[in-house]
C-alpha cells in the first residue's frame, strides 16, 4: 500500500498552508481534533443520555386540570 514519504507529506503540507493561510490552521486543526474525540467518546458504546423514565416523576397536568371553572 502506498505511504507517503517526508517529501511529499511536506509538499502538501505547504498546500494546505497556502489555501487556508496561517490563521485558520489551529481552528482547523481543534475542529478535526474535536471531531476524533466526539467519534471515539461515542464508539465507545457508553450512552450518556439515560432515557428510561424515573418514578420520582411527575406527569403533566392536562388542559382540564389546568383550567380553573
């Protein structure tokens, strides 16, 4: 499989520097580096929102109960 070697990897290295510039790279790079972290937290198989209803609950009033005759 083929594997970029220094020269190449700097070559484009130097393009993206031109096409972004300087100023968007860290903003770049902390969004690609965000991304990896949110993947890998989500593959990771722990749900962290808990959707199973507590019996500490209350249920909501309806329009009847509301209304004050």
């Amino acid at each position: 499989m083929f594997s970029p070697g220094p020269w190449e990897l700097i070559i484009i290295l130097l393009i993206v520097l031109i096409i972004f510039g300087a100023g968007k790279l860290p903003e770049i790079g902390s969004g690609l580096g965000k991304g990896i972290r949110n993947f890998k937290k989500a593959t990771s198989g722990k749900d962290e929102i808990d959707i199973t209803p507590s019996s500490s609950e209350e249920t909501p009033a309806t329009k009847d109960e509301t209304k004050n005759p």
